[in-house]
C-alpha cells in the first residue's frame, strides 16, 4: 500500500524544550512518538514530505515590524485587527507599509480564518530553532538509508508579508510570489498515496491549516484516506479548543483519528509493506 507520511513543522523552536521560541505543551513527546513509529512503520511508508517553517526576523507577524501608538514596542502574542491600525492603536515602524499592512489585514479578516497574532521570532532560517527535533531527524534518516528514498523538504513562511501556517498556501497570497500561492503539485503529490498520515506541530495553527487546505484542494476527494494522529500533535498553549473542534470536523469528514499505537495495530500489521 502506498502511504504517505506528512510530517508539519517539526521544529525546535516549537518543542517544550530549552531554548525554543514558541514551545507547545507536549510537543517532544509528540516528536518521540513519531520517531517510534516511523522507525516501526518503516516498511509500510513509501514517502516521507516534511514541512518547515521558514521565517526571516522582520515579518508581518513579527514584533519588530510595529509599535504601539506612543512609539513603544509590541509584545509577542498581541493580536492586531485592520480597525487597531485604523484608529491608530498600532502601526507598522515603516510609515510606507501603512497601506500594504491595512490591504493584508482586510483580506486576512476577509478570510474568516485567522486574526493577525504577533508572534515571537521563531524558526529563523539559518538557527537551531529552525532545525528539525533531532529524534525525527534519526528515525527519517533511519528510513532513508533503508529506503533509499530521499525526504521530501517543503519550506514555507519565507515572504515576509504574509502569513504562511498553511504548507500548500499562504493565508493572503501575494500575486508577486508563486510559492505563496497554493501548492497544487504538492496535493497531486500526496493525493497519490493510498493513506496519508500527518502528524506535527501545532495542531491549533499549521497542522490545522494544511490538512483543512488539503482537504478542500485534494483532487481525488477522498478524505477517507486521511489519517491524523492525534498524539503525535499538540495545540498552542490557549488554543486547545481550536484543535479540538479541527479534529472533531475531520474525523465528521470522513479522516480516521487515532494514536500512533492505534494506527499501527489497525493499519500496518494488516497490510503487506510497500515496495
């Protein structure tokens, strides 16, 4: 059977672990889990895709792109709305992005997804925190030198003017940038698979927002195929309720959620390992 194996952001700066940025609660254990499984699911996966946030320092959501009305600065986890800016609570440092800031807002809002939040610099290209959880990295190498397949590596977030918790789009994409827009190659790709199993972080933000992504576009339509495990992934600390309702309206859609344990007693022991 073809699996596929999509693995979201399994980055240091998201694990609860020294020295992350953003960490969410569970999200090593979340990552050993994975780990195991892979190392045990091996002869049933026939491709492996990681997805890496991928962010300069300066961004829309990054602090130092704004400042409060009296000039000081923003604190992480502030959210901003197109009314905030309007009524001059906050602005961008930069005067010339007023009106490019105000068109993303109404068109983010427009969205009804999420709310611009201001997030502390994570996943920085180029640091540790960007760097894949080492236990992942080791069983995925484990799998390559048994496969002798190469992991796929998506790279996202890198335009510094639109939110990107989606692998396949940006929440605004920008009609200058061709890697903001969606993805539909990626979505062929994976839509090959027989089962595509996701795991990673954070299951409030940027595991929420591929697989919903993925769900709509997936060309064959069969979300059956779909099978997210629900502890390999853990919310944003504040968000629980978010990832509690994305994965009840999944598993409503037809997806299986089910702990890694669970997936591998339903699925691998039943089917003969891939080529």
């Amino acid at each position: 059977m073809n699996t596929q194996l999509l693995i979201i952001d399994p980055q240091n700066d998201f694990m609860d672990i020294a020295g992350a940025a953003l960490p969410v609660k569970g999200a090593a254990a979340d990552m050993a889990r994975l780990a195991g499984l892979i190392d045990q699911a091996s002869p049933w996966i026939a491709q492996i895709t990681v997805t890496l946030d991928s962010h300069h320092s300066i961004g829309i959501e990054r602090p130092a792109l704004w400042r409060q009305a009296d000039g000081g600065p923003v604190a992480p986890f502030t959210q901003i709305s197109a009314a905030d800016v309007r009524a001059g609570k906050y602005a961008p440092r930069d005067p010339q992005a007023l009106a490019r800031v105000l068109s993303y807002l109404d068109a983010l809002e427009a969205g009804g997804r999420y709310a611009l939040m201001v997030w502390p610099v994570h996943c920085e290209i180029g640091t540790w925190g960007h760097n894949v959880e080492d236990e992942v990295r080791a069983a995925y190498n484990r799998w390559e030198s048994a496969t002798l397949r190469p992991v796929r590596k998506v790279f996202k977030g890198m335009n510094a003017w639109t939110e990107n918790y989606s692998a396949l789009q940006a929440e605004v994409p920008d009609p200058q940038d061709p890697d903001t827009q969606l993805n539909r190659e990626l979505i062929r790709q994976l839509d090959e698979a027989e089962r595509i199993v996701v795991a990673g972080e954070a299951s409030s933000h940027c595991v929420r927002a591929t697989v919903e992504h993925l769900a709509e576009h997936l060309p064959s339509g069969h979300l059956g195929k779909l099978v997210l495990l629900s502890d390999c992934m853990s919310p944003v600390p504040g968000f629980e309720k978010q990832a509690e309702t994305f994965l009840g309206a999944m598993r409503m859609r037809g997806a299986t959620v089910c702990t890694s344990r669970e997936y591998m007693q339903a699925f691998c022991q039943k089917v003969a390992p891939t080529s």
